[in-house]
C-alpha cells in the first residue's frame, strides 16, 4: 500500500540517506567504509579487477528501496524527495511501502475502527427491530379495527339499522362498540336501493346516508361535517371558497357552455361518488370561475391568479392515460380549454379542445345516463364549431351525430332557476327567475348545427358553393329564428331576459352577418342586389350590437364569456365597414372597446382583441373616441405571441378571401330564382305579429327585383 511518493523511514521523518557510499560522513574510516570505498573504486595501476567489470551502482543506497528497484533488484539511493535517481531518469512512478511497524500499527488502527462500526450497526438493528415490532402491533390493531368497520360497512343498508349507526357515531362512539351492538341486533325494514358500494369508504357512506336523513334525525347541517375527508382538490379545502366558485360557474359559465349535467355533478360530488364528478372536472371548473371572482371576495394575501393556475395545474395532473375515455375527463378538458382560452393561452387551449372532441367518441358511460351523456356530447359539439368560428381553421372534429337533439332529456320540466350572483351571500339575497338553460342548450345545438354547415361550405367540402347551397343555409337560419319558442324569443331589456338568451341571440346575428359576409366581397354582385345584401349584413349587425347594449345594462360585460368577446368585434368591424354612419363609426369603436374593457378584468384574452380592433378602426379610417386612452392601452401593446395566443391567427377578421375561392363565379345569374324557390317559398313559416322586428325594415325602390330582402327581416 501506497503512501505517498516518499519512504516513510523507521526511526525518522527525513528521507533515507547514502550512508554506505558518503566518506564524509564520519570521522574514520570503518571497516565497512573502507571496504566500500575499494570496491567501487578503479586501481591506481590502471588494471581492471573483477569487481570493476560489474555494473556501478547509484552513488548510495537507502535502507528502504521503492517498488520499481525492488522489482527490478537493483539499489536505490532515495535522494530525491518525489523520486529516486533510477525512477526519475526512466520517468517511473517511485513510490515505497511502508516499514512494517508502521504498516502494523494502520492495520491495528483499522481493526479498531471495524469494531466501532460494528458496534454502531447493532445498535440501530436493535432500533430497526423495536420500530418494525411497533409497526407490527400497529397494523394488527388497524386490522382489527377494519374488520369492526367491514361489519359495519355490510350492515349498512341492510337491516334497518342506519340512522342508528350514523347516531353512534357521531356520537363518538367506536367502531367496535358499534359493530359489537349491530351483532346483537335483528334485521328490520330498510332502503334497498340506498346499498352502498363494497368499494366507497365508511367515511363515504356516512356522508351518504346523513344526506338522506338530514330532514328526519335532525343531525344534519347546511355545511358538511368537518370530519369529512375532502378528495376533489388539494389546492383549497375551504368549502367556503369551493361554494363561491362553484356558483360563479354555474351562474355564468354553465348556462352557456353547457357541457355536463348539473343535477348529476353536484349529487355526485356532494357524496364522493365518481359517476359524474372527477378531481379533474372539478379542478377545472374552479379554474374557469376564478376568472369572475372579484379580488374583493377573497382574503388579502390571496393571489386569485397563483389560485386559478393552481386548479389548472391539478386539472391536468388528475387527467391520466387510463382515464381517457371517461366521460369526466373528456367534460373536464372541454372546461381547461375554455380556461386557457380566458388566460389568452388559445395555442394551448385548441390541444385541450381537440382532444376532449376526439376522446369523446370512445367515451364510455360509466354509469352516466343517456341524458347526461347526450348533454355532454351536444355541448362539446357545439363549443367545438364556436371555436372554429372564431379561429376560422378548417373544422377538426368526428362529424356531428345525426340524433335527433336532446332525445333524452326533458326540456320543458327544466325547473332550474336563475339569480344575479356575484359574491358570497348573493344566493340568499337575490330573487330568482326560471333559467331555461337547458331549453337554451337545445336550441344552441340546433343553431350550431347550421354554423357547422355554413363552415363546411365555405372551406369547400362540400365543392362549389352555389346560390342554392348558401340560401338553403340562410333559410335555416331564418327559420331557426322563427322556431325559438316564446321564452327564448324576447331579447327587451324590459322583460329582464337572462344572460345565456342574450348571448343565444348575438350568436345568431354573428353566424348571418359571417354567412353572407363572403357573399358582398366576391365580387359577383353589383347594383342593388349587392346594396340589399350590404342592408341585409348591416341589419343583423345592429340588432347584435343592440342586444350587447341590453347585456351591458341589466349584468355588464364583467362576466362576459370569452366566446363573447369574438362576437363583439365581429359585429363592430361589420359596422364600422358597412355602415360608417349610422351609427357612427367613431360611436361604435368607443362602445367596442368599452365592453372589452370592462370584460378584461377577469379575461385576459380581451386586451389583444381590443389592439386588433383598433388596427382595423385606423385602417378603415374611423376617426378614433376622444377617451380612447382610458378605455383601451396605445397601439403596439401587444406582440406577435399575445396576438397568436388570442386568436391562434394574427387577425380575428374574418378570412373572406378563402371563402371567395369557393363561391360559384356565375353565383349572381341565378340568386333572384332560387331566393324566391328557397327563401320567398310559399311553404316558408311566417313570424307572427309578436315576433321581436330588426330595426330599419321598410323597403326600398325596387324591392321586387331585389328578393324582397327586406321581408325577411320581420322573421
């Protein structure tokens, strides 16, 4: 073994010395000495002796040789502090062993700490047995205490006995006294259909079963127990916070995007049952409603922000590979894309969208009823269309099922009622009125059914689109309108109508004033049938902006959706082009802008739209509003990647020039006869008086020859 590059002597620390060759180095000359000296020296004669025909060796000799002389049996003199003469001129690694005594006492050295090791290792052996036994002892009293619980757990719901048990136990009694009682109990009458799931937790059922008897034992509460485990989030577990949220959302967001059941969702999630509630869709809709939270709602050192990123970073660890095809993660992706959307992530939030559209054609049941799942499939159908709608990127998605709408579920015993809420305490303060949500859901799907099919024609999947193809389109639209029953129909501020009709409606003037858009730029008319065309776009367009002022005065666009905002400018670039002067233009881009503005507190994604709409109000020259920096920042604000996240394009405009390349080039030659065979058709419903007008509906000079356009417009 190795110490270092120098001998290690046995008597002294200074390296080994040339005490057989150095005649210097006594007084006299020993024997020894002299006998070296004539050895190594050459005759004064001049002869050779035997000794001088041997190899000389090194000037001196150390009384410790390194390996390599040892080796190869020859002296070494050990001169040098880092290596010997030989080793050094044949650049070998001199290094030395050290002297016996020395290499005794190292190993005694070792020996000894050897024993300490060992004792130390005993030592915690001992403390690994006496934890493994508590350990032991601990997992048989646990098991015993499962086995008091199992009895419990196959007891309940089957003799009768239950609100007994729900009593000892909140009374605190244990799991083997109650177990021990049951045993010597007789079976009575009981509630079948509530027998509970081998796989739910005593915990669970509890829950369950105080629930159902919470009118009769006078054990329950408005609250929760506080013993009760809460497994849908671990991002808060303040009921307070997860009511607050959950009523924002289903207040604004569900009524619009109806994309699961509500009754199912909240039984579910109020007895731990996974049907129709998961951890995913449930952190995904606290994400989306913290964007109507106001920052005033909630503590001081909360970050509403870090909250909401917090629900979506669960939501997107909650969806797993193997749960993919249940239904909940399909509803809960749907949510994250319309969060992600809010937070102005849209390249982000099209993935989400895409793939809860694509899992949802494998989606399994799991229990949910048909109803739910036709709920679920009709909404994330319908979110998927909007979405393109507003991106303008060729449709992805499985087709449209051909069922017939909500075969399953019952619009017209919809008993769900509607309030103004906003903050913690609304829902006890402010009156309520019917919701119609689900009956607003069905005819969504049914207006999203054309939009689906104005989009195909104009992406050319359908070849060549013609005069008869895009008025087909157009008299559905009409005849959609014409259809709505009277609940959904009024749209005046007067009779109060709730936000998710409102927005029913404005989607309707959008998707006509999109139809016919492509038609006034394609060059293929002139002369009064382009100039009726202009009136028809211009008409849908302010009955759409009329409706947001109604929006804007009975709930404000706080809580606008992000689909919403799209349909704003939409309607504004359709103004501001067509009809610069009434209203005017300069009118119309401050009362655009407002409406952002005000929504942008909670949805990011409307400061680039604002930026967009500007740039258009300059390029059309619109004079800009004198406060135009109080309600929108200066132009530049925002870069290619904020522009790209709102809209996944660089322009929300619609891309009318891709549109043109499919239209008909001999299109005009035959609209006035297919108008009167598709749109003026004897069969075609007529509005009755009731029916709410588009504003400016008298005709003009040559209104035969022009299709009678403007009589369309009373439908």
């Amino acid at each position: 073994m190795s110490f270092g590059s120098r001998p290690i002597a046995a008597k002294s620390d200074l390296p080994p010395q040339n005490i057989l060759g150095d005649s210097s180095s006594g007084s006299g000359n020993t024997a020894s000495g002299t006998n070296s000296t004539s050895r190594w020296e050459s005759n004064d004669s001049g002869g050779t002796s035997d000794a001088s025909k041997k190899r000389r060796g090194p000037g001196g000799v150390a009384t410790v040789a390194c390996l390599e002389c040892r080796k190869a049996r020859q002296k070494c003199d050990g001169l040098s502090p880092q290596s010997c003469s030989r080793c050094q001129s044949r650049g070998l690694d001199c290094r030395y062993e050290p002297h016996s005594k020395t290499r005794k006492e190292y190993l005694l050295q070792e020996i000894a700490n050897l024993k300490r090791d060992n004792s130390r290792l005993k030592s915690a052996n001992r403390e690994v047995t006496d934890a493994a036994a508590d350990l032991r002892e601990k997992h048989h009293g646990l098991q015993v205490l499962h086995d008091w619980q199992q009895i419990i757990l196959d007891t309940i719901g089957r003799n009768g006995h239950d609100r007994d048990i729900i009593k000892k136990l909140r009374g605190g009694e244990s799991s083997e006294d109650i177990a021990r009682w049951l045993c010597n109990q007789k079976p009575i009458s009981t509630h079948l259909h509530m027998v509970p799931d081998n796989e739910r937790s005593l915990v669970d059922i509890v829950d369950a079963f105080e629930h159902h008897y919470r009118r009769e034992d006078g054990l329950g509460r408005d609250k929760r127990s506080d013993t009760l485990r809460l497994r849908w989030t671990e991002v808060t577990a303040s009921q307070t916070l997860l009511g607050h949220l959950f009523d924002l959302y289903f207040t604004w967001v569900h009524p619009v995007h109806m994309l699961f059941s509500e009754v199912d969702f909240k039984n579910s999630f109020r007895d731990n049952s996974d049907t129709y509630c998961s951890s995913a869709l449930v952190n995904a809709i606290c994400a989306m409603a913290c964007h109507l939270v106001d920052a005033n709602d909630l503590e001081d050192d909360v970050d509403i922000d870090a909250l909401a990123a917090a629900f979506m970073n669960q939501a997107r660890h909650e969806v797993l590979p193997q749960n993919y095809a249940l239904l909940t993660s399909v509803q809960a992706l749907a949510i994250m894309y319309l969060a992600d959307l809010s937070s102005c992530k849209a390249r982000s939030a099209t993935g989400y969208l895409r793939a809860s559209v694509e899992f949802l054609k494998a989606a399994e049941l799991d229990g949910q009823s048909p109803a739910a799942r036709e709920i679920s499939s009709w909404g994330i159908q319908t979110l998927n269309t909007s979405s393109t709608g507003i991106t303008y990127q060729k449709l992805y998605a499985p087709e449209v099922p051909h069922m017939a709408r909500f075969q399953h579920v019952d619009t017209q015993g919809d008993s769900a009622v509607w309030r103004f809420y906003r903050t913690v305490g609304d829902q006890r303060d402010l009156p309520v009125r019917p919701s119609y949500a689900i009956l607003t859901a069905c005819y969504q799907a049914a207006l999203f059914r054309i939009i689906h099919a104005s989009l195909n024609l104009y992406c050319g999947l359908r070849g060549v689109a013609t005069a008869e193809m895009i008025l087909i389109i157009y008299r559905r639209y009409i005849d959609w309108e014409h259809d709505l029953p009277p609940v959904l129909k009024t749209v005046e501020v007067e009779s109060r109508p709730v936000p998710h009709i409102l927005f029913l409606h404005v989607q309707y003037h959008v998707a006509v004033v999109q139809h016919l858009t492509p038609l006034l730029q394609s060059g293929c008319f002139d002369g009064p049938n382009l100039q009726e065309l202009r009136r028809l776009v211009v008409q849908h367009a302010q009955s759409g902006a009329e409706i947001l002022e109604h929006y804007r005065r009975l709930y404000s666009t706080r809580y606008l959706m992000p689909m919403l905002s799209f349909c704003i400018v939409h309607l504004g670039d359709a103004l501001i082009r067509y009809s610069p002067q009434d209203p005017p233009a300069s009118d119309m881009v401050e009362f655009v802008l407002g409406l952002l503005q005000q929504a942008s507190v909670g949805f990011p994604i409307c400061g680039p739209l604002q930026e967009l709409f500007q740039r258009t109000a300059v390029d059309c020259g619109t004079k800009m509003p004198p406060n135009i920096d109080a309600i929108a920042g200066p132009l530049g604000s925002y870069g290619v990647d904020d522009i790209l996240d709102a809209c996944t394009r660089l322009d929300y405009k619609q891309p009318v020039d891709q549109s043109i390349r499919h239209i008909d080039e001999g299109i005009a030659a035959e609209w006035a006869t297919k108008w009167q065979d598709i749109v003026n058709s004897p069969d075609r419903p007529q509005a009755p008086p009731s029916t709410r007008r588009l504003s400016r509906s008298s005709s003009s000079p040559g209104s035969d020859q022009n299709m009678r356009i403007n009589s369309l417009l009373n439908t």
